[in-house]
C-alpha cells in the first residue's frame, strides 16, 4: 500500500507518539525497522501517519522501548484500528478541507473540551443563520456550494453531544463575543437564546469574562483543549484566520490548559453568566 498523501490529524498522532517512545528508548528507526523485518523508510513514514499500523506491530515495539504504559498502548491500538468511513465527518472528505475533518474528529475522540472564544461563539453552539453570515462574511467570497458545505458540517459537529460518551464541555466567552451582531440582530438575538439554550445541557457549562474583568488574559484566538483517553493524547487547537493548528508539545499543553484555568477564574458563575446572556439578548 502506498503511503497517504494527508494522514488525517489522528493518523499523524499515532506516529508521533510512536516516535516518542523510539526517542524516549534511544532507539533508532534503523533499529526498529530490523525489529519488524522491514526498512527505515517504513519506519518514517509510519512516524509521519503517512503508514497504518497494526496492533501486533505497535504491541511490539512498545515491548522493544520498554514502554508498560498499558492505558496508552491500548489507546495507540484503538487509532490503528479506526477506519475511514465510519463517522459522520467522513461525508465531508473531497468537500471541505482535511482541517474541517480533524476538528469534528478530535471533538468525536475526545473525552473533556474546554474552549475559549473572544469574539465568536464556539462551533458546535451556533445556529445555522449565524454560521452562515460568518461564513459569507469571508473575503475573498466563497462559492455558495462551499458555504453550504461549511455551515452543515458546523450545524453536524453538534452530534458531539448525541453519543453515549458525550465529552463535557465548558465554553469560556468573552463579553465581546456575545454582543457581536453578526448577521444581524435577529440573528444575534437568536444565536443568544441558541447559546442559553445549550447551556442547560447537562454536558456543558457556559462562563463569561465581563468587561469589568481588569485583568488581561490573553484570549485574542479561539483556542480549544481537548482531553484525550490518556492524557498524552491530550491536544490543543488554536484558530485563526490562516487556517487551524494542532499542538500536542508538554510544553503548549501546559501553558494553554494554565491559561483556560486563569480565564475560568476571570469568569461569571455559570447562573450569573446565563443572567449576562439574557440580558444582553433582551437588549437586542
């Protein structure tokens, strides 16, 4: 089988953590390649997610690094075993760009997320009328096909919520984010009640920094923590306008779950934050 030309986010995780452990042992590719009877090529490009793996074959090599992390090697198993097709966000490939996919697949294998947002609202709360003006508000214009195409795959991540293992899920926004008007104020209006709405679910829990907050708590791009099974699988996900990134360094996990924590702390009450919400809905 030849090697993938995009490894999925996931695929490219497996072969990171596989690297981790050959570093971690001092061993080489050379090494654990003459391990499973095959070359250092194979070896790098299974590193790189561009290769599967199978089960045996990861087994293997963690007895060779020595690694008797029982709970991560399981976890590395169950991405190798994962096939393409069998997920919601799997419709969307050749549609929207490898980035829309790997979101909606970190959210569906996470176990905890955390976000933080200054100026819109997280994904999986908007409705469809306020994704689709973010959306046709993207210059230079998009085609309406692919507009279309963005804003179901928006309105589908909510399915996030709607299995047995639904991730909890604690949203930090900025004031400003909820008296932006995007679209509109019908639908901001309705985006508000959307997002009070939501956050009577018993999986979420929505704070808000106020404007009286006098600290400076460096929120100027979405950010999303996601907790993995084990928590060497734990990833971050910054936004921006050039497209989104996937952080999983102990050192990025580290500062940006220190950060949501610091916001957390900045932020109204759960019951205070939906009294703000209300409030600035009315005002609409």
């Amino acid at each position: 089988m030849p090697p993938r030309e995009n490894p999925t986010a996931r695929q490219a995780r497996l072969g990171a953590e596989l690297r981790k452990l050959r570093e971690r042992a001092g061993r080489t590719a050379r090494e654990a390649a003459g391990l499973l009877s095959t070359d250092a090529a194979r070896i790098s490009n299974t590193e790189a997610g561009r290769l599967g793996i199978s089960e045996e074959r990861i087994r293997k090599l963690a007895t060779f690094y020595q690694c008797d992390d029982e709970p991560l090697i399981t976890a590395l198993c169950d991405i190798s075993a994962e096939r393409r097709g069998t997920h919601w966000f799997d419709e969307y490939r050749g549609i929207l760009a490898p980035g829309w996919l790997d979101i909606a697949e970190l959210e569906f294998h996470s176990t905890a997320l955390r976000s933080m947002q200054s100026t819109t609202m997280p994904g999986p709360f908007q409705t469809e009328n306020y994704s689709r003006a973010l959306f046709e508000g993207v210059r230079p214009h998009l085609p309406a096909d692919e507009v279309e195409a963005r804003v179901a795959h928006r309105l589908k991540r909510r399915e996030v919520f709607g299995h047995a293992s639904s991730p909890t899920y604690e949203a930090i926004l900025h004031e400003a984010a909820l008296r932006m008007r995007w679209g509109g104020r019908k639908v901001a209006r309705e985006q508000l009640e959307f997002l009070i709405e939501v956050s009577h679910m018993e999986s979420v829990r929505v704070r808000v920094i106020p404007f009286t907050n006098e600290s400076f708590i460096e929120v100027t791009q979405p950010v999303m923590y996601a907790d993995g099974v084990v928590p060497q699988l734990d990833t971050v996900q910054i936004d921006s306008a050039f497209g989104g990134r996937f952080l999983d360094a102990e050192a990025d996990l580290k500062k940006y779950s220190a950060l949501i924590n610091i916001a957390e702390d900045a932020s109204l009450s759960e019951i205070e934050s939906r009294q703000l919400i209300h409030h600035i809905a009315r005002e609409m």
